[in-house]
C-alpha cells in the first residue's frame, strides 16, 4: 500500500488519540470535586498519595488483593503492552539510538530485538486470550461483560497476531520495516509498506487508537483523576472548598433557637 | 394508603399495619391488632405494656425509651419479647397505636 | 478465613422482588421532591444526570474508565449473601452506566443501542429503584477495584437522580422529614428527650449513687455531644458511657434537641439533604456556644461530619480546634492524658471482638482509636480475620438507607459475610460505634441463631471508668 497513506493515517490516528484522550481528560477536569472523598485510612501527605497512585498503576496493589489469578494475567499483560511499546519505539523508530544505548552491534541487535519482540508478544498473546477465555468461561464475569469488552480484547488480539505472524511466519524484514517506519516518522519519503501483513498490523492499531478515547481505554489516564485515590485525607487538616454545587434550597421554616 | 377494618371500623395504616391516628386507638384496636403480630390473647400483662406505652405517647409525643418501659412495666425485655413476639418496638407499639418508631432502630 | 456458612449460587433476579416501600406525598412533600413521576419524568432524569455529571468529577470519571475486570463482584456483602448479579457492584453501577453510554457520551447518541447502552425506561427505573437500594454506599468495592471506582458515589448518584422525579424510599424520606421536624431521626421530640436524659441520670444514680448528668440544652458547655438518636431510644447504655466519660474527665458538654442526631441520611438521598441536616449541627453548636462538637457512636455520620461539614457549612473557626471531633478520639485523648482511669476488670467474661462501621473505616479513616479503648477496657480483646476488619470491613449489611424491616430478606443476607466473621472469631460480643450496625446485628444474631450481644464501645467504656464524685 502506498507509504504516504499509510503514513497519514497512522500520524492522524495518533494526533487523534492524543486530542480525544486530552478532550476526555479536559472533560473530567471541568467538572469540580464537591467533597472529600479519600479511601481511608488514606494517606495525608501529596508524597504518600503519589505513592498510593504509583502502587496502583505500577504494581496493582488493590487487585493483587482483589484477586491474584486476575492480577497475574493482566500485569503481564500490561507489562507486555509497555515493553513491546518500547520495542517498537526502540527498534523501528530510534534503532541506531537504542543500538548505541545496548552496546551492540547491528547483528547482535537485530537478533535482540526479534528474539524479545517474539517472547513478550507470546506474552502478549497468552495473557489476552487468558483475559478473554476468563469473561466467556465464569458466568459473573459473562453477565458483566459488553460487547464493547469483547471487540477490545479481539482487536488487541489482532494486532498481537499480526505481529507474531510477521515474527514467525514470513519473517518481515527488519530493514524495510525500520526503512518504512523512518520514512513515516519524517513524513517525507514514501517507502511503500514492506508486506500485506505488517499494512494489516498498522491499521489496526490505528483503529485502536482512534477507538481509545471512545472505550474504557480511558482508564490509563482516569484512574490519575480519581479523587478517591488523588486526594489526601486531610478534610479537618485542611477546608476543602467543594466548588461546583449550588447552595441548597432551605425548603423548611427557619429553625427554632435550641 | 391501606386501610384496615376492626370491629366495624376502618382504621387508615401504613405498609407496616400501624394505625396512622393514634387518636382513634382504642381497646379494640389492640385486641384486632393482636393476631397478625401473633398473640393469641391479650393478658394482664399485654395491657400494662400497652396502656404504659399509649399514655407515654399521648404526654410526650413519642415511644419511651425501651429500658424505660422495660423499668415502668416490671418486665425484663426478655418477657416482652415472650408478650410481643415482634418487638417493643415493632409489635408492642402497633397494638398501642403508636406510630412505627423509625430511624436507626 | 474460612466462611462458617455456604456461598449462595449464582442466581439472576435473586433478589428482585425484594424492595424498600417507597415514600408518598407525606413525606416527599417536605423535602421538596415532586409527589409523583412528572410527566416529562425520561427527560427530567436525563438532565439530572448530566447535572450531576458536570457537578462531581467521581461520577462521569467512574462512568467512563470501569474496565468491567470483575475483581469486586465477590467483596459486595450484597452480592455475597444474594448471588443475585445485579448486586456485583460492576453490574449496579452497570445499571446507571448503560443509561450513561446512551444519552450522554457520544457513541451512544450517534449509534443508539449499538453503543452499549440503555435507554431509561420504567423497566430500568424499576430496576435503578430496587438494586440502588440494596447498596449499602460502604465502599468495599472501591477498596478492591484497580480503578478505586467508589460505587457509592454512583448510588448515591442514581438515587438523587431518583429522588428528583420523586421516586425514594419511604424510610429514607420519613426519617430525614422527622429531622427537619423534630430534631432527629426517631422524632423524639424535646419533652420525651429530656424525659429520657433524666430517667438515664436516675439509673446511673441508682448504680454509682451519684449524680451524673446528661445535660440537654446547656448553654456555653465546652462540648456538643451529638449522639444518633436511637442511643436514646434502643442504646441506653452506649448514653451511660457518654455521661460517665464527660463526667470523669470533669469536661463540661451537653446535647441538643435542635441536633439531637448524628446522622445524616442526606448521604442516602441527596446532596441538598446532606448539607442541610449537616447544618442543623453547625447552627446548634453556635448559639449554644460549645468550643468542640463530639460524634457520637454513628458511622455515616462521621463521615458526614469529619470529611464533609468543614465544606458544606464551614469555616468551623468558632471551634477551638475548628474541627469536629469523635467520641472514640476523645476518648483516646482522656486516657492519654490521665484524665480518665479505667478498669477492665468491669468487662471481664466478655469475649469482646470489633466491627468497623464501613463509614468509620473506609470514610472516616477512624480505625486505631476504638481498638485502643477496647484494649484498655476489655481483657478479652480479639479481632476478626484481617481480610474483613479496618479498610477491609464488611458492611454489617444494614447501612446506607437500608435499615427498613422491609429489607429485612435482602439486610439478613446481607449480614452472612459478617455473621460467618464474627462465628470464627470466638467472641460472645461485638463492639461497635454504629446505631444502624448494632440494630442490624442484633437482628442478625437473631437470624442466624447466633448467641451473642452486640454492645457500643462507650458501653464497655462506661462500665470499666472509673467514677469518683
């Protein structure tokens, strides 16, 4: 398919999720906090909270006791999600970078990197069909899933086999793809797309981005703007002023001096 | 609102069967009453709980304190829950007229 | 911890049928709510909605980033003793997220049902009305959800939205009504409160032969108690300790007929109800002129108190410190600073173990100081099994507008989690600083054959303190 295309609708699919995940943000931003909300016992201190929230997002404490089967499918998968977005980031886009930065040569890197993009995306793979045999298997978690749950895991799928199949069945040819991939980045050249699979790959991670903002993939941004892990518990240390809500109508009698 | 006929006499309730003017309470509202909160026959004993809870209300508005009538009437809460199988609170004041005392109870 | 009594099967509509009465014009009236469904009632809600969502950032926010991952099915008591699916707490907060996808976000508006979402229909009113009340607002879920989507402020959502197209629970609106009224939950009106105050006096005259004062009214005290209006009414001896504990630490208080209630059931309605019996605290404390306001043995409303008054009706600078203060921390100070001599020898041959009200622990952050003055008062101090104390507490099952002898399927079911707890436990009594818990346990001893007494921590307190005149 023609690179110049491809390359914009990849930048565009980007700017949009960039734009639709800031108007989602901006979105919960206007509207005030009314009250304080903290879990308790919570931490009092902005550091405390900062590490609260890092527990959270970086280890999953609270699922880790909600329930660890489900804690160990989905870290790793989201463990996955991170490093093949930096593999992807360091092979094709900063290659010569990362090369230096691991010490290599071109060789011993290219050999790295299709040996750790394969295993994390097996990673990847494992974990997202374990997600997903776990919402069709257990009837709780079949009466709460939506449609919507089902298409995310299938298109995350998606973009995960494509993947692997060009690690493991046409082995795509990492030059053409990091050639693509620069040209892209630079906006200039129009290096056409190396294979049928890799303009596969491509355009669906492109959906996923621009049906990010739409879903519950907002999570990776919301969980940050939750007043019951973001705020202190410091209602008697500090008055929170809860902007926002109108003054309550007195609909009663003025009261009686006790 | 649901309504109830004693003895000839249609007497307005509130879901839970509680008459909703104590003023019309009176005898043979308690004896009407008494099935449904599964007494069989009103005592001696059954009406001095009765009668202290109704004048209770009528002087201050509102149910005694549970010890209080535990106190006034002789009888421990054990034996008033043996009298009022559902209660001071709930049988207890339903057979007196009172209204259901409602709140963190 | 292993569960003394069987899980319940998973079973759609278990617990349907199951409703509180809902409240008719005598007590919707006086709130200012509409008497019935207006006629433009779809609409209204809507707009309610959106309101809401531009009003408090928990909501849409909550709304939009659950992933549906399931880990807090298993954490609602709810759920747990019903097996019914609408109460995991995903699928409650399902109800108001579907309505949510189709009328406010735009995937919803452009392809309707195709979006994932519902419209309001009376079926999903029916539907709002029945599983937002079998919500107890205690926030277990939120503990254990990676997002900390705190589904008590999705309920507390849906009833406001509810309750402006006047459709609420009789309880809630009739208590709340008495308030405004009378001055508390129970509608004890002054007559009977003094009555009580000084039948209580009596009692502990007869016990200590000495006079002991529950002060009503008294202008210029150092302190406002404000206790839950049933320890007048059904916790005598939860009062006793009060009394026993101002008079032995030689601490002037009082209490009040115009806020003779801690609690707020504003936090099971609606917001303007919040702020407005909040205030009644804030405008008693002022003309009587009290330096401290201390709550008494009631979980929400140390919630309402602690994390909400400073904001709804402060600056709280009339205070000396300007913050309101629990029984239970009081308590704590007393003892730390020698005022008070306890002891535990009084409460010896109980097996006392401890039940954090939900609002207490997971709202209030008040979990180390009951512990400490059951420590000191009680020999025989054990607690439950860690997955279900502090931050971790199971709702006794009665909490958040529930406790309606209608309920009484769905509260009773509720308990089972705690019940199974409290059975490993050992103990012959539970303490807790809770009203709506010890109505709900005592009631739940009862139904699960459970031979055990449920007592205030002021109780156990009041029974080991040491008297002098």
């Amino acid at each position: 398919m023609n690179g110049l295309f491809l390359a914009t609708v990849f930048h565009l699919s980007v700017a949009f999720f960039l734009l639709g995940m800031g108007w989602r943000c901006l979105g919960w931003l206007r509207a005030p906090v009314p009250l304080k909300i903290p879990l308790t016992p919570g931490p009092k201190t902005r550091v405390g909270v900062a590490a609260r929230l890092a527990g959270e997002t970086i280890a999953f404490r609270s699922l880790f006791r909600a329930a660890p089967g489900l804690w160990v499918v989905a870290w790793l998968f989201h463990l996955s999600l991170v490093l093949l977005l930096i593999g992807h980031f360091g092979g094709l886009v900063a290659p010569k970078f990362s090369q230096r930065l691991l010490g290599l040569t071109a060789e011993q890197f290219t050999a790295q990197a299709q040996l750790s993009g394969g295993a994390i995306g097996i990673l990847a793979a494992a974990s997202l069909l374990g997600l997903l045999l776990r919402r069709i298997a257990s009837k709780p978690l079949r009466a709460i899933s939506t449609a919507g749950d089902f298409f995310l895991l299938l298109l995350l799928l998606l973009i995960v086999a494509t993947g692997l199949a060009m690690r493991f069945a046409g082995q795509i040819d990492l030059r053409e793809a990091r050639a693509f991939v620069s040209g892209m980045r630079d906006f200039k050249s129009a290096v056409p797309s190396p294979d049928s699979v890799f303009t596969t790959h491509l355009l669906l991670v492109c959906a996923l981005l621009v049906y990010a903002p739409f879903s519950k993939l907002v999570h990776m941004a919301g969980v940050f703007f939750n007043p019951a892990l973001n705020q202190t518990n410091t209602p008697r240390e500090r008055r929170h002023i809860g902007s926002g809500l109108g003054p309550a109508r007195v609909v009663f009698p003025p009261a009686k001096t006790p | 609102m649901p309504t109830i006929t004693l003895s000839g006499r249609q007497f307005e309730v509130d879901e839970d069967g509680f008459i909703q003017d104590p003023a019309q309470w009176d005898d043979a509202v308690a004896n009407g009453l008494a099935a449904g909160e599964g007494i069989t026959a009103l005592t001696e004993d059954h009406w001095k709980v009765i009668r202290y809870l109704h004048s209770y209300y009528t002087e201050f508005g509102s149910a005694p304190m549970i010890r209080k009538l535990c106190k006034e009437t002789g009888f421990n809460l054990k034996t008033i829950y043996q009298l009022f199988p559902t209660g001071p609170a709930k049988g207890a004041c339903k057979l007196a007229g009172l209204p259901k005392p409602t709140g963190c109870v | 911890m292993k569960p003394a009594l069987p899980p319940v099967p998973f079973t759609p509509g278990a617990s349907a049928a199951n409703r509180a009465h809902r409240a008719g014009a005598k007590f919707l009236a006086p709130l200012g709510l509409p008497v019935d469904l207006p006629p433009d009632w779809q609409a209204s809600a809507l707009r309610k909605l959106d309101e809401l969502c531009q009003q408090n950032r928990a909501l849409p926010l909550y709304l939009d980033s659950c992933v549906r991952c399931g880990a807090c099915a298993d954490k609602c008591q709810f759920f747990l003793g019903t097996g019914d699916p609408k109460n995991m707490p995903v699928a409650r907060a399902g109800l108001l997220r579907d309505v949510y996808r189709r009328h406010r976000t735009m995937g919803g508006r452009i392809v309707g049902a195709l979006g994932g979402g519902e419209a309001l229909t009376e079926q999903k009113l029916e539907e709002w009305y029945v599983y937002f009340h079998q919500c107890s607002e205690c926030r277990r879920c939120a503990v254990f959800c990676p997002q900390g989507i705190d589904t008590a402020e999705i309920t507390r959502a849906a009833r406001e939205i509810m309750g402006s197209i006047g459709v609420a629970t009789k309880y809630v609106t009739e208590v709340l009504k008495k308030v405004h009224e009378v001055g508390n939950n129970m509608g004890i009106p002054e007559a009977a409160w003094r009555d009580s105050c000084e039948f209580l006096e009596e009692e502990m005259k007869e016990e200590t032969g000495i006079d002991i004062r529950i002060p009503v009214n008294g202008e210029g005290a150092e302190v406002l108690l404000v206790p839950p209006s049933a320890d007048l009414f059904a916790n005598p001896d939860t009062m006793i300790g009060y009394a026993k504990l101002f008079h032995a630490a030689g601490v002037s208080w009082t209490t009040s007929t115009y806020a003779g209630e801690a609690g707020n059931f504003g936090l099971f309605l609606n917001h303007e109800q919040l702020k407005l019996v909040n205030r009644r605290i804030v405008d008693a404390a002022r003309r009587l002129g009290v330096r401290r306001i201390v709550m008494g043995e009631c979980g929400h409303a140390w919630r309402a108190a602690q994390a909400f008054m400073d904001t709804l009706n402060g600056p709280l600078d009339f205070l000396d410190p300007p913050r309101p203060e629990h029984i239970c921390e009081f308590a704590v100070r007393m003892m730390e600073e020698r005022r008070i001599e306890v002891d535990p020898a009084a409460n010896d041959g109980r097996k006392v173990t401890y039940h954090d009200p939900c609002n207490l622990a997971r709202a209030g952050g008040l979990v180390e100081e009951p512990r400490q003055i059951l420590r000191a008062v009680v020999r025989d101090f054990r607690e439950m099994a860690a997955d279900t104390t502090r931050g971790r507490t199971f709702c006794c099952g009665a909490g958040g507008g529930m406790l309606a002898d209608e309920l009484m399927d769905v509260r009773m079911k509720g308990a089972k989690p705690r019940m199974a707890a409290f059975q490993a436990s050992g103990a012959d009594h539970v303490a807790t600083p809770c009203a709506i818990c010890k109505a709900q346990f005592a009631a739940a001893f009862q139904y699960y054959k459970i031979d055990a007494q449920v007592v205030g921590v002021m109780d156990l307190l009041g029974r080991a303190i040491v008297i002098r005149n």
